[in-house]
C-alpha cells in the first residue's frame, strides 16, 4: 500500500489541526502532496486543481476522518491525474519566452547591458519584444513589476471613465493574483482586479472595470445591474465569451 494505516486517534488528531494536513498520491512514479483545507462551512469533500499554483487541494468537513479523506483522494487518481495534464505549460519571465500583452504576444528580450529596467519595442520583423535590463536572476521581478505597473494604469483609466458614466465614486484600487475572480467591489467601494488581466485583450479588462463599478449601484447580479453595464459597456458578452474560453490560459504566466 501507498500509505501505512493510521489508527483512529491519528486520524482524529488530524481532523482537529487545520491547515497542516497533507496526502501523499503517486502520479506516474511521482509523489504529490495533496493538501487538506477543514472548512467548518463544508458539507462534502472537493478536489480542486488550481491553475495559478500547479497544486491540487481537498476540501472538507471539519469532522472527516484523515483515512476518508485519502481513500477519496485515491479513488480519484485519475481524475488528478487528466487535469494536472490538461494544464497549459507554465511560461516563465525569462529570455525568449512569449507572453501577452493586451492579448498582443510580445517576446521577452534580455538586454543586460543596456540602461533602464524594462520597456517595449514595436516590431519590425515578426512581434514586438519586451525589452528587460539588469542582470538574468531579476529578470522575472522586473518583467512582474512592469505587467503590474501597466496593469495598474489601465484599470485605473478604465475605472475613471466607468465612474464618471455611472456618477458613482469608489475607494481604493488594489491588484491581486487570484484563483477564481478577475475582480471585486466591497461595500464601502474599494475595487480589486486581478493583475493578469493586462494579458487579456483591452476590451476584456475594460468590461471588468465597468463591470466592478456598476456594483457602485447594484451589488447584486440582477437584472437592473446587468442592464446598467450593457448601457455602458456594450461589449459585454463578447468579453465575457473571451474570458470562458481563454481566461484560465491567462494564469499560466510567470509566477505570480
């Protein structure tokens, strides 16, 4: 067997420490740590591959038996297995790697004996190159920096103009690199948006501004919320389309 039997006291020891728990699958001769999250809202067991991470995660009950929560794990190999395959090839920041900018691709140059940290330069045979200075090791930092920098000044020019049609104001802009949201308005009006989508063409991270900002008047998806960002983002399902069939390739870039 894979892993050695543990007793009722071990198991019940695990199910009370949250956060710290781990079970070993074997994948092709390879071992991965699947992790263990108790949540006291949990009603079932769920597997869940994440994208951004490369890592698998199991969700469950507080009061799950650790023996369970394996055997549910083992019963699902091969479900692990198909969608750790499924996944995109990670791209690295680093010289002669091809990323997205704007939904543009760009090639990432390395320039270490130039000045400067990093810039782009249009294209004069094949794609435009985003040029990188300074030494090799920080290179994915500086690439990191500008994408977050750039995506920063776009949404922000985005939210201005979305605040200024609605007549609503908002809080404070913060960037994230998270899982399952491209973006969020809390009730006092502080926006969030996911760094990553300055990978996305421009008419994708547009709509998610309008999108946040709308909440400004209706935090609810219902039908006047949805009425109000068609009125000024009219481009809304062709972006929404966009991010179903492309958006989980955007998190495949660098290592957040």
């Amino acid at each position: 067997m894979l892993f050695r039997r543990q007793t009722r006291n071990e198991d019940r020891k695990s199910s009370l420490t949250p956060g710290v728990e781990t079970i070993e699958l074997l994948l092709d001769d390879e071992t991965l740590r699947v992790a263990v999250r108790r949540h006291p809202q949990a009603r079932r067991l769920t597997l869940r591959v994440r994208a951004t991470s490369r890592d698998v995660t199991l969700t469950a009950p507080p009061h799950v038996a650790l023996s369970f929560a394996r055997a549910f794990v083992e019963r699902h190999r091969e479900w692990v297995r198909v969608r750790l395959v499924r996944l995109p090839e990670a791209v690295p920041f680093e010289d002669g790697a091809v990323i997205p900018l704007r939904g543009e691709p760009h090639r990432i140059v390395h320039r270490p004996d130039a000045r400067g940290t990093v810039w782009i330069e249009p294209a004069v045979r094949g794609m435009p190159t985003l040029c990188v200075a300074g030494e090799a090791p920080h290179m994915g930092r500086r690439v990191l920096d500008f994408l977050k920098k750039e995506a920063r000044r776009d949404l922000a020019a985005a939210v201005k103009h979305y605040t200024q049609a609605l007549g609503v104001e908002v809080g404070r802009l913060t960037l994230r690199d998270t899982a399952s949201r491209w973006g969020s308005c809390s009730a006092r009006g502080d926006l969030s948006f996911s760094w990553r989508l300055i990978f996305a063409p421009a008419f994708v991270l547009d709509y998610l501004a309008a999108h946040e900002v709308a909440h400004r008047l209706e935090m609810n998806h219902g039908v006047r919320f949805w009425r109000l960002v068609e009125q000024v983002c009219p481009n809304r399902k062709e972006a929404e389309a966009w991010l179903r069939r492309h958006g989980s390739e955007l998190h495949r870039y660098g290592e957040g």
